[in-house]
C-alpha cells in the first residue's frame, strides 16, 4: 500500500524594490544623521558617549560659572561682575579642539580604511553629497555644542537680573553676533578638521595631525611676533600664520567691528582684510582637499 504525504511549495525568492526612492538628496541626508549619530556615540556602547557629552559639559561650566557669581553679587555694588563674555566665550575652550580631534577621524577614516567608499558612491551619491554631508554632520555638531552653552549664559543672566526683559533689551545685539561668531568658528573647525583625516586612514594620526597643525602654527606665530616686537608697533603679521586664531580674528569683527586692541594682529596695516582673507585661503584649501579625495577617480 502507497503512503502518499502532502507537501508544500514556498516562494521565497527575491522581487525587486517598489517602495519610494528618494534620489541623491536622501541619500545626503541618511548620511548626513548616521555621521551625526555616529560622532555622538548613539547606537553604539556607552564608552563611545563618554567623550562628546564630558566635552559638552567641560564647555558649559563658564556659563554655569557666570551665571552663578551673578545670582550670588544680585544686589551688590558688584553685581555688573562677569567670569566672560559673550565674545570670550566663543572659541575660549579648547575642549572643541579636542573634540574634533577625535570626531572628524571617527566619522571618516573608518570608511576608507574598510573600503566602504564604493558601496556608498555606487548610486546616485556623488563625491561632492559624501562632503556635504560629512562637514554638515560635524559642524552641526560643534554649533550646537558651542551655542548651548552660550543660550544658557543668556537665559541665565537674563532671569537673576534686576529685570529680565531689559536685559534681553540692552543685549540685544548678542542674538545674532553669537550665532554668526559660533559658524564661523564652527564651518572652519569642520573643514579643517575632516580634511587633515581624509589624508588618512587612521584614526590616530589624523587626530594628532589636526592638533599639531593647530598647536605647531600658534608656537610659529607667537615666535615670529615676538620676535618683531621691537619693530612692529602694536603687533605683526606673523599673527596670521596662527591657525588657531583666524576664526578668533573674524568673531573680534563681528563682535567689536575691528580687530581686539589686545590681539597680536593689532596695529597692522588692513589686519581685519588680511584676516579675513587668511580665514578664507585656509577654508578654501581644506575644501579643495576634501573635494580632491572624494572625486571619482578615487572612488
């Protein structure tokens, strides 16, 4: 007697994708937020956390600072007492240095280094979305990073104050020179930084690439100014060749409209022109070095 059994037929094969396609400017932007996520350890484990959020918090203590001496002289003589100011505040801490040093590696080397690159551009992401997306992920960061603390400086100031809305009223000026100071500073950290790491492909050396560029061009400069101190009345322009201070140079002219009396730059002929030209050769230059590794050919 046959013994018959019933069986089953599956259709598991592959069928082609019909859902939405989003084009190069969604591919830009999922690349954009898993940098962004990736820079602040979201989605990986806690030891990758540690770094951004210490650093968030070592930039946020002069605002705590500030705020607190106001709240303990409020109606003292010496109550107009300031820790910093606005200005000083921006670009004062050298924990975004830091920061940078670690992220811009993180958020690149790693993609050439495993040979991701060409799954990536393979369609429609070009060279020049990998960019934008790369330098937008890590600036927005380092806005955000350097003007939460500063809106908690004005908020605080503003609420132990004798009257919060004249406070608002007579600093009112703030509300766009910090934003504006706080990009500047932020676009040329951004820049600079991913495009010393696109020379490499390890993490570690281009970290310590970034903070020797910074460190080695503020040691030059401070040599050669020091230098002419005799000769150039008031400063040099040796003070340019410090990479560390150009976008400093750009938040005293947003800030005062000319250059700081105190800085090294101070008392050269068109120094707020050189400056600005300075800060703008050196972005350029960084710009034309990430465009130049991320081209096709590369790929």
């Amino acid at each position: 007697m046959a013994i018959t059994t019933a069986g089953a037929v599956y259709d598991r094969g592959y069928r082609p994708y019909d859902g939405p396609r989003g084009g190069r400017r969604a591919a830009t932007f999922a690349l954009y937020r898993a940098s962004i996520r990736r820079a602040l350890g979201l989605r990986r484990s806690w030891r990758q956390k540690v770094a951004p959020f210490v650093l968030l918090a070592i930039v946020t203590v002069p605002a705590v600072v500030n705020v607190g001496i106001k709240y303990i002289t409020r109606g003292h003589i010496n109550r107009q007492i300031e820790f910093i100011t606005y200005r000083d505040y921006v670009g004062v801490s050298s924990a975004l240095l830091v920061f940078v040093a670690l992220v811009a590696p993180d958020i690149l080397c790693p993609d050439r280094r495993q040979r991701v690159l060409p799954l990536l551009f393979a369609r429609p992401l070009t060279g020049v979305d990998y960019v934008i997306a790369k330098v937008g992920a890590l600036f927005s960061i380092l806005f955000a990073f350097s003007f939460l603390p500063q809106l908690l400086l004005f908020v605080g100031q503003a609420l132990v104050s004798d009257s919060a809305l004249d406070y608002t009223r007579d600093n009112l000026d703030v509300t766009w020179k910090v934003p504006v100071s706080i990009a500047l500073l932020a676009i040329f950290y951004a820049v600079v930084g991913l495009a010393i790491a696109s020379l490499s492909s390890r993490r570690i050396v281009a970290g310590a690439s970034f903070i020797g560029l910074f460190l080695v061009s503020s040691i030059t400069a401070g040599i050669l100014v020091g230098g002419e101190e005799g000769r150039v009345v008031g400063g040099s322009p040796a003070a340019l060749i410090s990479v560390l201070r150009l976008p400093l140079y750009l938040r005293d002219l947003v800030f005062l409209g000319e250059i700081d009396p105190l800085s090294p730059l101070n008392g050269v002929e068109n120094g707020a022109a050189a400056a600005v030209l300075a800060y703008v050769c050196v972005l350029g230059i960084a710009t034309a070095v990430l465009l130049q590794r991320y081209r096709w050919t590369e790929r």
